[in-house]
C-alpha cells in the first residue's frame, strides 16, 4: 500500500479552485481507507453508505447517523475525469472554475497521478444534493446553491470531496 494516499495525487490544484469562489469552512476534504464492497455491483448506496458511515465523515460532518438512502451517480473510468470536471465547472449548479480546458486539466492531472494513468479500475460517486444539515446551515433562500459531493475510489482508498455554498 502507498505512504500517500491515492498514489499521491495532488489535492492542491483542485483545492486552490475551490477556495477561490468558497471558504475553507465550506469544504471538506478527507482521505479515507475502507474496504466497501457490495453483493449488488449496481447498488451504488451500499457502496457509499460503507463509506460515509467512517467515524471521521461523522465527525467532519458533525452527524449522527446517515439517511436512509441518497442518490450517488457512478462513474467509471474516462468518465471520472468528466465528474470531477463537471463538478468544477457547475454542470449541475454554479461555476466553480469559469474555464472548461482548465477544469478538465485538473481534473486530469489529479486522476493521471491516482490511477498511474490506468484508468480501467477508476470509480468516482458524486452526489449533487445536500445529504445532511452541514450542507444547511443556513436558513435564507437561494437561487444558486451548491451542495456536492464526491467520492474517489481507488482500490479501498477514498477521497471524499464536499463543498456547499448555502451557508
């Protein structure tokens, strides 16, 4: 297993984007080891539940217990990198980068270092929806929110990247 999570990948890049549009309150990043399996390939929430349900995604979260299901996409090889890309670029809300080629360059250069550029085993989950109340905190109405979340698997290592823009 590798001293550094996910082969090392670099996480700034990504992040540096991220914080320029949302503060470091608004964002959790966290990497995690667990081996989640499912019976059912197709039954992404068992999946994902295995995932969330680690101690340090309650903590980070500040919850007790999960919902009973929420709605994670998967994804699988080439296409992780458009996950993340789109999660940059605000397919399902608002931009977090203004510039396509600059979100799908990062994204790349994440997933090149994570996969060693052999992407026939890469996952990703991403869930475009608020989850729990971190993503809630506030009370007032919005015409452009951003709750999302995403989960990189690589073998049984995760990183689980969250931003809101709701509070």
């Amino acid at each position: 297993m590798p001293l550094a999570p996910l082969n090392g990948a670099d996480t700034s890049g990504i992040l540096k984007h991220i914080y320029e549009v949302v503060p470091p309150e608004q964002v959790i990043s966290l990497f995690l080891r667990c081996d989640a399996r499912s019976a059912d390939p197709s039954n992404h929430w068992h999946i994902v539940q295995q995932v969330l349900a680690q101690p340090a995604v309650y903590e980070a979260f500040g919850i007790k217990a999960l919902p009973q299901s929420i709605e994670f996409n998967s994804t699988h090889g080439l296409e992780v990198i458009g996950t993340m890309a789109n999660m940059l670029c605000g397919g399902t809300s608002r931009s977090l980068i203004d510039d396509v080629d600059v979100a799908l360059a990062e994204a790349r250069k994440f997933f090149d270092v994570c996969y060693l550029r052999d992407y026939y085993g890469a996952v990703a989950y991403s869930c475009h929806n608020p989850w729990c109340s971190w993503f809630n905190r506030h009370s007032g109405t919005f015409r452009d929110v951003l709750d999302e979340t995403l989960l990189i698997r690589n073998r049984n290592e995760w990183w689980l990247l969250a931003v809101t823009d709701s509070f």
